[in-house]
C-alpha cells in the first residue's frame, strides 16, 4: 500500500514535471539543482539553500523543489547509507570508535557538537560520497529531464 502511494506520487510529480510552463533547459537546470542539494552533505540544509536559490536565480521553483523532495524521511536514510558506502569506497572506511553518548536535548548544548566534531573521520566518508553522487546524480537528471521533456512536447506538437 505504501509502495504504491509513493509510485502513484512519483507519478504525479513527473507529470507536473513535464507539464510545467517554461523552456526545457530551465526546468531541466532547476531539477538538477534540486536534485544535486537534494543529495548534497548539508543536513538540513536543503529546503533553505532551495529555497533561497530559487528565489535569488529566479529559477523554476517547482522543478527544484520536486528536485529537492527526492531526500524526504523515506529516502534519507538510504541516500546517506549509498553515500557514506560510496565515500568509504573512495577514501577508506574510518575504524568505528564507541559513538559518543548523549541525551536528546543535549542536542541544543555546545559538548553534543563538540563530541561530534571530535569524530569527523567517521562523516568523511559520507560527505565525499554524497557529494560524489550529488554531481554525477544532478547530471544525469539534467540529461534525463532535458530529454524527457523535449520528447513529450516534440510527441505533443505532432499530435
């Protein structure tokens, strides 16, 4: 049932995708983009670097934030595991040490990210893979999109 709920919303969303009001190379661009913060390394950062891209470029925003939905709490975590695996392929897998303990709201406290600062070896590997994948990703989606697009109105302009 909830597989196919997130098909049936893939769906939706390229439709919408392709039927957007604008050229072919601009929503390609702003897909890519979306895609490209989408599995970038900036935890949490995504929806405000989209944001503030789109407004500030003037880019197609519903293109880059269909994009950028593609990490959302059902994919984070294999997008990150894909990532940090690709990243320890890359530079090496990093000795795990005993994770640092903590409480949640020791979240809002400076020692949390201390202690978590203290082990940046261990986010090496995912920051290089994410990165990694957020370039060759973005670039595929851009052709992808751009071809997509072009074809449908080509099909539709004969029709």
């Amino acid at each position: 049932m909830a597989i196919s709920r997130m098909r049936n919303t893939f769906a939706n969303s390229l439709k919408k995708l392709m039927a957007l009001e604008d050229t072919p190379e601009r929503i390609a661009k702003a897909f890519a983009l979306g895609v490209f913060l989408a599995f970038s390394p900036l935890i949490g950062l995504h929806l405000f670097l989209g944001f503030g891209l789109a407004f500030f470029c003037g880019l197609n925003r519903l293109a880059l934030f269909l994009g950028l939905f593609i990490n959302n709490p059902w994919t984070l975590i294999p997008i990150y595991a894909a990532g940090t695996y690709l990243g320890g392929l890359i530079i090496g897998f990093p000795q795990m040490p005993p994770p640092p303990s903590f409480e949640m709201r020791s979240v809002w406290t400076g020692d949390f990210w201390g202690q978590l600062a203290g082990h940046w070896h261990i986010w090496k590997p995912m920051v290089v893979g994410s990165f990694v994948l957020s370039v060759f990703l973005s670039a595929f989606s851009y052709i992808a999109t751009l071809t997509l697009i072009r074809h449908r109105r080509a099909r539709q302009a004969n029709s």
